[in-house]
C-alpha cells in the first residue's frame, strides 16, 4: 500500500493541543502557594506578631514545605495517575506533611530550639494544609477532566502495526480509556496486503508517512505493537523514531494482554523484567490502616458497650441455653482460619448441619432477637474484638464461611485474590448493594469484583466513605436477615 501525498491529515492532526507534560509542573506550583498560603493565614490567625519570632516562622514554614513536596515528589504524587486520582493518594498527603512536621519536631527537640514557636499553630499549619491540599486536587481533577472532554488538553497517540498486538491493544486501550490520550490511527508497511482500518482506525500510512507525521508535529506518542519475536523489525523501527521528538513504547506480546505488567521497582529495577502482581496496602498505607482500625475499633466499643451489654442480655432471655456470642471459622488474611465473632441470632438446640447454609428470609432457624439484630447488622459488632485481635479490618471483604469459600473457590476464578487483605466488618460490595444471601453465582462474582477493586484502590478516604456509606445501608437497606 502506497502512502499517501503529503500534506497534513485531519484524521492524525485534529489541531493542536496543550502538553500534558506542564500539569505537574502547575500542581507542584499550586501546592507550594497553598502551603505557604495556610502558613501565612493560620499565623495570623492563632499567633501575635513579633519581630522578635517571625524568623523562626518563616524558617519553619520554608522547610516544612520543601520538605512535603520533595515527599511528594518522590511518592510519585505528581504523576498524571495521583493528579486524576486525588482520593486514592489523599492517604500519601496525609502521610508527607505529617512526616514533615514530626521531622521538624524531632530536630527542634534535639538541637533544643523552637522557641517562641506556637505549637498549636504548627498543628493547624498542617492540618489546614492537608484539607486544603486534598480539596485542591480534587478541583484540579474536575478542571482537568472539563478540559480533556473539550480536547483542550492531551496528546495523540497512533499505534505501529496491523496484526493481533495492534488489535489487542487498541481493544485494551478502549477499555482503560487512559487519561488525556486520543488514538488517532495506525500505520503499517504491509504493502497492497494493508487493511484500511485495524480495530475501528484507520490505517493512515506506513514508515514513511509516520515519520513525515511525526517531524510535522502532530504526534506525540508512537506505541510499536509488533510481536517481540520480530526483534529486528522492532529495533529497526525504535531506530528510525528515536532521533524525533515523539515518545516511543513497545506494546506487549501477546500474553500482556492476559496477565497485568508493572515496572519493577527498588533494588531489582535494573533487571529486564515487569511485575506482574503487587501486594495491596503495603508500607505506609498498611500503617495508616492498622492506626485507623485500632483507633475507630476502640472507640467503638468505648461508646457502644451499653448497647453490647442490652443485647447480651437479651439474648439470653431470648434463648436462655446458648451462649451469647456465636462463633465460626474463617479465611482471613493470606487464607489463614480465624475465630469470627458474633451476636448469636439462631436457636442453640438446632442439629448441626453438615454444610453451612446461608440464612435466607423468614428463616425458621433465627430466633426473635436474632431476626431484630441480624436486620440493624448488630450481630457483627462483636467483630470489633477481631480488629483489635488484629485478625480483622473495619473495612474489608466480608469472610465468607470455609465451606463457601471450597464452593466459590472452584466456581470462580481468582476467588481468593480477595484474601491478600484482612477481611473486614463492612466492604465496598456490601455498601453497594451485593449484601447478605448470594442468591445465584453472578452475585458473588460481582461481591468478588468489587473486593478485589477495595484491595487494589484503598485508601484512607476510600474507607471513611466505605464507613459513611454502611451507616446509610444499615437504615435504609433490608437485604440482611
């Protein structure tokens, strides 16, 4: 197939956009302003001016906030990925500016300096710098978001190829729709054998023409989806690119498009090789969760042990020959057994059953109390002494019992990815709407996608908003009994 003449084409250039690349730039911009800005206003607020002190102020406003945004930085918080995703990464600003403001601490304490320094406005320096810097972005993300559907900002993307890579990623690039990228068309040297199009785009050209397009200006991202078996073909092209200003990427063969490749980090960066699964909530994230689960659950109980100690009770008067908690073996964390904890809220003197059965409505094994505690979720606030056993999470997917996990783990594949986190008393299925009896096997696969989802999207908002949401569903939903 012949290129076509010269000149500029509407389906590659579709006029000009502003660069993606300036965005981190901005937002490291905005975060320093904001910093110094909630510096400036919570001095004036909470201290009284003196000539005498405002040195100490201004050196510890300059070092806290080059110290959290060199934090930032290195967290990767001025990535596209953390810009587009402020409530994923709310968790990391927590974690940067309360790291630099225990640094400053502990150097003030050590050299023994600092005085004349208000602590109370040091804490609400970074307090209001982590609500103010958290709700920025998210402004920034609504911005962003506005101007990439109007195409004023982004970058064009054509892909190298016409065979079963270039397919696969084109299907794989319309399912992740990534942000600020446009896919224009594809080019290949396939002579009279080219296709007019490959998964919906057009075939604009081969080498020639993308090198013509590329020096014109109108490209910015070249993907070579080429099978890594044509080792020489892929370098020839990379060759041929590497001296224009465009990225370059090579598209993964064939079993990328099945399995998920990441970059490998760390002190195994410099070998040839992708990672392929990552555990969730390591680091500072399993720190952050472990401080939001020790800290709720023991206010919780603090608060709730009236009402713990109302239903004990009558539960007994209920069915005075059982125990008052019930408990059952579990898979938690790296499918190791438990001991859960609940409220009983079924008859004692039931035979045993030689396969857990899920309670389903008006069921006649649930006593009078039981179905009044089942129906508010009261039954699970037992597990609160799970998550001070460390054995379970506030938030987290629900453990299901261990003949139900045999049952689902051979009907659905990756059933137990969603045990490389702790499970939890409440989950981002159960608040939307995939609580209580599974009635068929679609159900559970979508409670299971949606806890694979919590495990690889957590955050310290995302559970907070989990939270919120539960109190919500336990009022105004009726799918427990």
């Amino acid at each position: 197939m012949s290129d076509p003449a010269p000149g500029p084409s509407a389906s590659v250039d579709g006029g000009r956009k502003s660069s993606v690349a300036i965005v981190p730039g901005l937002v490291g911009l905005l975060d320093a302003f904001l910093l110094g800005l909630c510096a400036l206003l919570t001095y004036r607020r909470l201290v009284i001016f003196s000539h005498e002190t405002v040195d100490i102020y201004v050196a510890t406003t300059f070092f806290v906030c080059f110290l959290a945004l060199f934090l930032f930085q290195r967290a990767g918080l001025y990535e596209i990925d953390a810009i587009m995703r402020p409530l994923r990464f709310s968790d990391t600003v927590i974690a940067a500016i309360a790291t630099s403001v225990l640094f400053f601490l502990s150097i003030v304490v050590a050299l023994r300096a600092g005085a004349g320094l208000s602590f109370t406005w040091l804490l609400a320096f970074a307090g209001s710098g982590v609500v103010v810097l958290i709700t920025a972005r998210m402004l920034v993300y609504l911005f962003l978001l506005r101007l990439s559907r109007k195409e004023l900002i982004g970058r064009t993307l054509v892909v190298y190829g016409d065979g079963e890579q270039a397919r696969r990623f084109l299907k794989r690039i319309d399912e992740v729709r990534p942000y600020f990228t446009v896919v224009r068309g594809v080019y290949a040297d396939a002579g009279e054998q080219a296709p007019t199009e490959v998964a919906g785009r057009p075939v604009l050209g081969g080498t020639d023409r993308l090198l013509r397009d590329v020096r014109a200006g109108w490209i910015d991202d070249v993907v070579i989806a080429l099978p890594w078996s044509e080792d020489l073909e892929l370098a020839r092209i990379v060759e041929r690119l590497k001296e224009l200003p465009v990225n370059v990427h090579i598209a993964s063969d064939l079993v990328g498009f099945r399995l998920r490749f990441r970059p490998v980090l760390g002190s195994l960066q410099q070998l040839s090789m992708f990672e392929v699964e990552r555990r969730p909530i390591a680091g500072w994230s399993s720190l952050l969760k472990a401080l939001e689960d020790y800290l709720f659950a023991g206010l919780a109980l603090l608060f709730l042990s009236p009402l713990l100690l109302i239903v004990a009770i009558a539960i007994k008067i209920d069915d005075p020959k059982g125990p008052v908690f019930f408990m059952q073996k579990r898979l938690g964390f790296n499918n190791r057994p438990f001991e859960i904890y609940k409220f009983r809220s079924m008859y004692h003197n039931r035979p045993d059953e030689a396969v857990v059965r899920q309670a389903t409505k008006g069921d006649p094994r649930v006593t009078r109390v039981g179905r009044i505690i089942r129906a508010t979720s009261i039954d699970e606030l037992p597990q609160l002494f799970n998550v001070l056993n460390g054995t379970m999470s506030l938030v987290g997917p629900r453990p299901h019992a261990l003949d139900h996990n045999e049952e689902y783990g051979r009907q659905i594949r990756g059933y137990f990815t969603r045990h490389k986190v702790k499970p939890g008393i409440t989950g981002w299925a159960q608040v939307n709407g995939l609580r209580g009896e599974t009635e068929d096997i679609a159900k559970m696969e979508a409670r299971i996608r949606h806890d694979i989802y919590y495990a690889e999207n957590w955050s310290l908002l995302f559970d907070i908003r989990i939270l919120v949401m539960t109190a919500l569903v336990v009022f105004f939903q009726k799918s427990a009994y």
